[in-house]
C-alpha cells in the first residue's frame, strides 16, 4: 500500500501556521496520508507550530524544494555554491525539526532555465554538497531523493539514467531518485522504462503530474502505464499529487514553474479527484 500526498500548493500559496494548518485540514478531510512542504524560504516555517498540526490531522509531512539562481550549488561560482550549501542544511534542519523522514525535489542544482549545459566543475560542486548533505541526512533518518525535471528547468539531471548516473558518481549508497510524470511526459520515451530503471530501491519520492498540471486524467500522459509500472517494480514508496494553477500562486514558485493559466479553481475539488483516480489506478 502506497501512502498517497497532496502538494501544499493545492490549496495555499505560503507557508505560515494558518495556511498550513488549514491545508492540513482540508488534506485530511479529503483523505490524503501525507501533505508535501515546498521549502523554497526555510526560515517562513514554525517546525514547532506546524509539526503538532501535522499530528492532529494524522498526516505525514514531506519536505521539498528548488534551488534558485543565487543558491545554485551547480555552480561555478562559490558563493552560490555556499549559499546553497547552507540553504539545503537549513531545509535539512527544518526537514528533521517538522518530523519529516523526506526531503525531496531538485535540490542538486538551480530551478532555471539554463543558457547553458552544466560544467564539469559545477556539476562536481552539486555532488560535493549533496554528498555532505546525505551524511546529516542518513544519520537523522531522512532520505533524501533527487527530481528529474525537464530541460527547461535543470541542466544536471532530465531522465533517470541521468540521475542514476548522478548517484553513481556520489558514491553514497543511500541517495534515491524522485521521478514525475508531468517531467516523464517531456524528457523519457515512455513512463515503463524510466520507473523500471529505477526499481523500488532507488526510487524515493514520486509525483503524479498531469502534462499541463491540471487534473489528472485531462491531460495526455499515460497513467495506465504509469501503475502497471509502479506495480510491476512493487513500489512501496510515497505518490504525491502535484499540480498548479493561477488560483492559488506562491510569488517564487508559480513563477519558476511558469503557472501562468487558470487550470482550476476549486482545490478541494481537484484533490479529491485526484486521489479517486489514484486510489482506482492502484486498485486500492
Ligand atoms: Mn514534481
């Protein structure tokens, strides 16, 4: 049984105790196991605040991010290099504050659009510090799990053979992958080969994403594939529902992402379908 998550931009735009606290609650009315945190500003959380509502509701947090221009630890420029290094402890600390065994998302370089393929140095600068940074993480259970994302959005990894091959140069056993659909959809010749590829024990973390973000279902990307893969490698991780629309905007990652349009504008509406076509997907 997979345990299934909402991402909180669902249903808010920030990260305060009353944004979370009613996510929460609304996660939880719906049905969700797990609510994800996107942790672009660490220092915005209240661990103590928002860890007991968390328990209340009976849900499991996760813990995600991007990088950005100024904290690129793929870098070759030191100073984004340490601000990145520190950024991702911080997260790491609040990750482990919160109660969060995960932390996810494209911390191994900046979400960008890149004028350029990655260097040499810069990608052995990304290595270096999430290598640092898997040590802290193993030692205080949390996991950390690397996102594919599409070209427009990371030159470091854009299929999971690149991933793969990022964790291979890492040389640390315990680093796994996160893989998207909406990602998938763009940069993989089908969603079979990549989660195959993969298997269970490397795959930490794993959205579902419609092609324009929007319902699931609505779109083109082929989630029967999509289950009959997970199923077929046992996936026993976390699947969380990701998706974005202009109704509800948070000012940095709205605009990272290009969440221009207007997809929906009921949340609750659309989480509720949305964990009714993943619970059917995976006959549970
Ligand atoms: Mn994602």
């Amino acid at each position: 049984m997979n345990k299934i998550g909402v991402h909180a931009l669902t249903f808010i735009g920030d990260i305060e105790n009353t944004s979370v606290e009613n996510c929460l609650s609304k996660a939880a009315k719906i049905g969700y196991d797990v609510m994800e945190l996107p942790l672009l500003n660490p220092d915005a959380l209240d661990t103590d605040f928002v860890s007991k509502a968390y328990e209340k509701f009976n849900l499991e947090p996760t813990v995600s991010l991007g990088l950005s221009y100024k904290t690129d630890i793929a870098s070759e420029d030191l100073d984004r290099v340490k601000a990145g290094r520190e950024l991702l402890f911080k997260a790491l600390d609040k990750t482990i504050d919160v109660g969060s065994s995960n932390l996810c998302g494209v911390i191994h370089s900046a979400l960008q659009k890149n004028d350029a393929p990655r260097t040499d140095v810069g990608y052995a600068n990304s290595l270096s510090v999430i290598r640092d940074l898997a040590e802290k993480a193993n030692k205080n259970n949390v996991t950390l799990s690397l996102e594919v994302v599409n070209r427009y959005e990371t030159n470091i990894m854009n299929t999971a053979q690149e991933a793969l091959n990022y964790i291979n140069d890492l040389g640390v056993s315990d680093v796994k992958v996160h893989l998207d659909t909406y990602h998938m959809n763009i940069e993989e010749n089908n969603y079979s080969e990549p989660i195959k590829k993969i298997g269970n024990d490397k795959l930490g973390m794993f959205h579902f994403g419609e092609n324009h973000r929007g319902y699931l279902g609505s779109g083109h990307i082929n989630f029967e594939e999509t289950f009959k893969s997970l199923k077929d490698i046992n996936y026993s991780g976390i699947i969380t529902f990701e998706s974005f629309s202009s109704e509800v905007v948070d000012p940095v990652l709205s605009n990272t992402l290009a969440v221009w349009r207007n997809l929906w504008s009921d949340s609750e509406d659309l989480a509720s379908e949305a964990l009714k076509f993943i619970k059917n997907g995976l006959g549970s």
